[in-house]
C-alpha cells in the first residue's frame, strides 16, 4: 500500500533523513520507532507532502505522491493524526468531526459520526462544546476520531499518547485495537514498546535519519539489548 524508497529529507540545509525504505501492506499496523530527534515526525511529513523530498520517492497504492501538495496526498487516502492534536479549537467538537468528513478510501464499512462516538463514549456528551475547552485526552480523542471521518485507507498516528494522563492513554490503545480489528491500515509512532508488540505486526527503528533494524512484534519484545541500544527501553 505504502513505500518509501530510498527516502531522504531536509530543512534547509540541514539533512534528517538518509535513505529510507519503509512498506506497508494492506490491513498492516506498523509503527516507527527511536529516540527522539532521530527523524520520526519528518518521515511522517515528508509521507503527507509537508516537506520535500532531496531523493527518493513515495508511492501509494502504485501511485507516487511524492511532490503533491498535502491536500493532494490527503484527498488520495492517507490521513494524519498529529503531533500536539492540533484541533479546530473555535468549532465544536461535531463541526470538528465533520468539517474534513469525506470517504477518500471508500470503505465497506465506513466510518460515521456514531461509529466515532462508540469508538470514543467520551466524546459524545461533548458533541455541542468547543474543541478549544477540551482536556488534551479528550482532544486527542478527537483528532483521531476526526481522521477516520475521513475514511481513510491509511491512518498515521504521530506520538499517539504522548502526554496523557494514564486513564486516557488506555483508552487510545483499546481504542488502536479496535481500529485494527476493523481492518485499518495504520502507521504509529509511540514509546510504549509493549502496546505497540501486542497490536503491531512489524516494526522499524530510526538512528539518524536511517532505518538500523525492523521486524516482527516477538523478534523486538524478546531482543532486551536491541531495545536497550536504539530505544532506552
């Protein structure tokens, strides 16, 4: 569904990304792993067209969407969840939801405002409030659940429980769980390695802008010294 081949990035001068290669097939949850500072939320915006590419190229779906616009890359089926929410805070929580609302990946079973609400109970007594009012849980909630209402065919979650109270972070994961029961593509990246090996299927770390390893949920959980050495987990 998604390649990065031989990816590289930049601001200005200074080079983030040397040389990629990420993929993810359909129905896949996948995450990106490593430190911070090593290249996570670049490789997401150079993914969405928020940053240009110095070589390399990005395909989806067979199409190349390296060098369209992010309104473009939108519209052909990702959506991105991202870091610090970043919620419409003058609209209400349902104006939130249905302000992007489309069916970029023409789903079987699409997602709808009920579904949404189901997937996050807390939410819908909310629906009348202004997004700006919300808690940071209650708004990531939010950004999530605005994504999906946009059906996509794949979901990118950046630092999806980053911040949140402990209460709340359960609710995302069950919540992720679900999503992938529902069949969604979806790339995350977080720092709880053992959410992430009980609903990823394949993972990839990042040191420095490069791809030093990736592999299967049981290969990462039972490698103490490789999480040690890349992830100071």
């Amino acid at each position: 569904m998604l390649e990065l081949r031989q990816v590289g990035a930049a601001y200005g001068s200074s080079r983030v990304l040397f040389g990629i290669d990420i993929a993810i097939a359909e129905g896949e949850v996948v995450t990106l792993l490593g430190r911070n500072g090593m290249g996570k939320t670049t490789t997401v915006n150079a993914i969405m067209g928020l940053v240009a590419l110095t070589q390399g190229d990005i395909r989806f779906s067979g199409e190349r969407i390296s060098g369209l616009p992010p309104y473009k890359v939108a519209r052909s089926g990702l959506a991105l969840v991202p870091e610090g929410r970043q919620v419409f805070p003058n609209l209400t929580v349902e104006e939130n939801l249905v302000a992007t609302a489309a069916d970029h990946g023409r789903a079987a079973v699409p997602w709808t405002l009920g579904a949404v609400y189901e997937l996050f109970p807390a939410l819908f007594p909310l629906a009348r409030r202004s997004a700006g009012l919300l808690s940071g849980g209650e708004q990531q909630m939010l950004s999530i659940g605005r994504a999906l209402m946009t059906n996509p065919r794949l979901l990118i979650l950046d630092e999806a429980t980053e911040g949140l109270a402990p209460r709340i972070r359960r609710e995302i994961w069950s919540a992720l769980e679900r999503i992938r029961r529902h069949g969604q593509s979806v790339l995350v990246i977080d720092k709880n390695i053992r959410m992430l090996g009980r609903i990823a299927d394949r993972h990839y770390i990042l040191e420095k802008g490069r791809i030093v390893w990736s592999g299967a949920s049981d290969r990462l959980l039972s490698d103490e010294s490789l999480r040690t050495r890349f992830l100071g987990a």
